[in-house]
C-alpha cells in the first residue's frame, strides 16, 4: 500500500531496508509511534513515523517480521534520533527491538530550556515555531486496525513533518544562547535501558493507600506487588485487570490466614480469590519469614522547622528571579520539592546536579551556607557576596 502524499507507507522487509540505507546517510532523524496499551501489559506497537530531510516513512510493526536495519539505525552513534517528550517511545522501542534508540534529543527538554511554557506539548510547540494547527480529530484512532486510512496515516506523519522544523529552531536557539551542554547529561541518561526496566523491588512504593501500612504489612504489600507483576507480565494483561491496588493494600492490612478471611476482604473480587487464594495466602504467610531488617521501609522525610520554611521561601523567590532572567518557566528550574531537599538533603535535590546547579544551585548553596546576603535594589531581590 502507498500513501498518495508527502511519504511512503512501508509494510515489507524490502522497504525498510531501502529507507533505512537512505536514512543512515543523514546526521538526524525525526521519531515518532503510535501505540495501544489498554488492553495490554505491553504497549502494542502499531506504527513508526520516521522523517529525515526529504525522506518521509510509515512504517507497519504488523506486516515486518525483520527489523534489523531499523534497529541498527537506532543505535547508529552518528545519526541523532529526535523525538517530542520520548519516555514512552523509547519505552516501547526498548521492549520491541531489545535497545534504546541513540544518541537522542528531546524537543520538550530543550524547549523548557529556551523559555517555552513547562512540559510544553507538540501542538503547541509546533504552532508557536512554524504557526501550524495540528488537527486533533484522530487522537483517539485505533492504530492497530487495518487498514488505516489515509487521513489517518496523514495525521501521524504529522508528528514527524513538523518536527523536523521544530528541532531545526531549538537546535539553532540552543547554540546562540549557548544552552547545548546544559541538558547535555539528561539527553544522555534517556538512552539508559534501566530506565525502561521495571524494579519490582520498588513496585510498592507506586501502590495507591501503601502509606496506610508499615513494617510486616508492608512486606506482604510489596511481595504481592511483585506477584502481580509477574502475572500480568507472563499473561500481557495490565496490572489492574489481575487485581486493583486497593485489594493487594487490605490483603497486606489484614494479613488474611485462609480462605474465609480472603472472603471478607470486599476489595478483592470473588474471582480472583478462587483463582489465586493459594498463591496469595502463601505471599501473606511468607513474610512472617523475612527477617524485619529486610522490610521495605517508607522514606523519612523531616519535616521543616519554621526558620527552615522562611529560608525555603526566600530560595523560591530567588529562584522565580533566576528563572526570569533566564527567560525560563520556574517550573522548569525548580519546585518546592527541589528547594526543601536542598534544605534537608542536598544531595536529593535537582538543584546540585547538572544545568540547575550551574544556574541557580550554586548561588543557592553559597546563600545557605552564608556567603552570601540577599538585598534589595528599587524592590528587586539580588545576591550579594559576603
């Protein structure tokens, strides 16, 4: 099949070798898929959208059985994959082929440098750069259906025709201001593959009422966290559909010891506890075996004294002033959450690695440590050296 427009649709082996060979000549490329992961534990990955220069592609994950010159190209050290807010690109371009597209560039990352709004999105992105409206109409398209028509086809190559342009403007931005190195680290550490692997030693912490339990309830809840996981990853179901967080937390609540205590737990469906009574029961009986200094813990977080609260407000304010002359969102710089952990821990906090701590960080550290004073010049807040 081959679209009547600016690109080709590529649905054979053949096709994706010969684009491939063409791409692998230039010195970046444009990313971007579609996917469906409602039904599924794994995204299903329905297309990949490629453009480099004048060279526009589709391409169909359901009608190619080799991939090798689209993964070779991915990891190609020479050619740049550009992506919008990548995370779940790279997430299922990861679980696909068995490696993280590099080296990568992230147009929402260095947009949030060069003062564009936080976590800007691609429409509008696109719109304020090239004065282009995307239309929207197909946003909620089944990808995995067959065939896809044109207009389709021709929406999700808009998330590829644009972006070349998109990159083109930051990219230019970036060196006049000089502003490159300062996401230099965190362009890097997307192409990590443990950042798309799953921990199942942590999976408790995302469990929703987890806060309610501590100790050896807390224990049974991350066991059973890690039960889930593997079911639903060994059955490719999401994680709810094998049972909801606030089932797994009043398993770990009440500690059930046999089949009657499950019953009486409301949360958890009939169903599952006639499926897998035995299994969780056993998880719940386990834990009584792990050694307590073993037992995940919640973190401790200490809380602010008052005098530590008014220093985090004067940080906040100077950091608003920083970002302002940087012509940057706050946000992007720094939260709250960032200036209470260079508060109580520095070492947890944003703001003492990389571009933060270049811009604000060190000005901050030098204010707490006092070697530095805040006054005040026709209203306007400045650092001055002690």
């Amino acid at each position: 099949m081959a679209a009547q427009r600016d690109y080709e649709y590529i649905d054979s082996n053949a096709g994706l070798v010969r684009f491939c060979a063409g791409v692998g000549e230039a010195t970046y490329c444009v990313i971007d898929t579609e996917f469906i992961r409602e039904s599924t534990y794994y995204p299903e990955l329905a297309l990949i959208q490629i453009a480099s220069g004048d060279q526009l592609a589709c391409v169909d994950p359901l009608a190619i059985d080799d991939f090798e010159p689209l993964t070779a190209m991915l990891v190609k050290l020479d050619l740049l994959k550009v992506f919008h807010s990548p995370s779940q690109d790279l997430e299922i371009l990861y679980q696909k082929f068995g490696a993280v597209p590099a080296p990568v560039f992230d147009t929402q990352l260095a947009a949030a440098v060069l003062g564009y709004n936080h976590q800007i999105s691609y429409a509008d992105l696109v719109q304020q750069i090239t004065g282009v409206t995307l239309d929207k109409k197909h946003t909620r398209a089944n990808w995995l259906r067959r065939p896809l028509s044109l207009d389709e086809l021709d929406y999700a190559m808009d998330d590829v025709r644009h972006l070349i342009a998109v990159y083109e403007a930051l990219k230019q931005k970036l060196d006049s201001t000089r502003r490159s190195s300062w996401i230099e680290k965190d362009l890097v550490a997307m192409s990590e593959p443990e950042n798309y692997q799953v921990d199942k030693s942590q999976l408790w912490r995302r469990l929703k009422g987890v806060l309610k339990l501590k100790d050896e309830k807390l224990q049974i809840a991350s066991d059973l966290c890690r039960w889930r996981e593997d079911l639903a990853q060994q059955q490719n179901r999401p994680r709810r559909w094998i049972t909801k967080d606030d089932a797994l937390v009043e398993i770990a609540r009440q500690k059930p010891e046999d089949f009657e205590d499950l019953a009486r737990i409301p949360e958890l469906s009939e169903k599952t506890a006639r499926r897998h009574g035995d299994e969780l029961l056993k998880i719940v009986a386990h834990a009584n075996t792990v050694d307590s200094a073993q037992w995940p813990q919640h973190d401790k977080f200490r809380s602010l004294n008052k005098q530590q609260l008014a220093l985090g407000d004067c940080l906040m304010d100077l950091c608003r002033k920083i970002a302002d002359q940087n012509q940057i969102a706050l946000a992007t710089l720094a939260t709250r959450k960032d200036i209470d952990s260079l508060i109580v821990n520095q070492k947890s906090s944003r703001l003492t690695q990389g571009w933060r701590f270049s811009m604000a960080g060190e000005q901050l550290l030098e204010f707490i440590h006092g070697q530095s004073a805040i006054s005040v010049d026709n209203e306007d807040l400045k650092l001055d050296p002690k």
